[in-house]
C-alpha cells in the first residue's frame, strides 16, 4: 500500500507544555480535503502516538480530531515534571519529532 509521510501532507507538526505534568502535540492541516482523507484512514490514533514515542498508550491522556481547526491533538504524561531535576525541557516545545515517523496510506487521485 501506498502511503505518505504526515510531514508531506500537515502544515504544522508541534508541541507545547500543557502544564506541569503534561504536554500537548498539535497535527494542522491547512487543506479540508487533506485532513478529512487523513481523519478518514485511522492511522493516526492514541496507540500511533504512543507506538511513535515508545511509551505505554495509558500516557496518552487524551486524543481528538479537532474540525473546526483541521487539526489533530493529543496530551502525552510527561515523564518528570516541567523543569524538575532531570527534566530537559521545560516549555515542551521540542518534544514533536517522533510524530515524523507516521505513515498514512494515501492513493494519489
């Protein structure tokens, strides 16, 4: 099957702190037809992400498809506190790397 890499087909890939404990990933899309193709394949999921970042899937606390905003979001545990010994960044602002590694089938029309 053919697929393609979410970096070919999202405008933004990121992340931020969502507090002390946590840290949210943000998936934009600038096109509908894109994002409603992707939103339609399944691929990306709560259980993607966790695969993507090798952690247990019950650290990913929450998962949802925004419409209105073509986007996708998910909050991930995070593993220390937000600038707490040993943490290594403490905004969260470079934690969406492993989204790269997600595939979505796609057929070209």
């Amino acid at each position: 099957m053919q697929t393609r890499n979410i970096c070919e087909l999202a405008r933004t890939i990121r992340s931020k702190n969502a507090g002390s404990f946590m840290i949210t990933l943000e998936i934009i899309f600038n096109d509908r037809e894109v994002y409603e193709r992707v939103k339609a394949t399944g691929a990306i999921t709560a259980e993607a992400i966790a695969e993507a970042y090798r952690i247990p899937a019950e650290q990913v606390l929450d998962f949802m498809y925004y419409d209105p905003g073509m986007g996708i979001k998910a909050n991930l545990r995070r593993a220390s506190a937000s600038g707490g010994p040993g943490e290594t960044d403490v905004y969260g602002c470079q934690q969406y790397a492993p989204l790269f590694a997600l595939e979505i089938p796609w057929v070209d029309r």
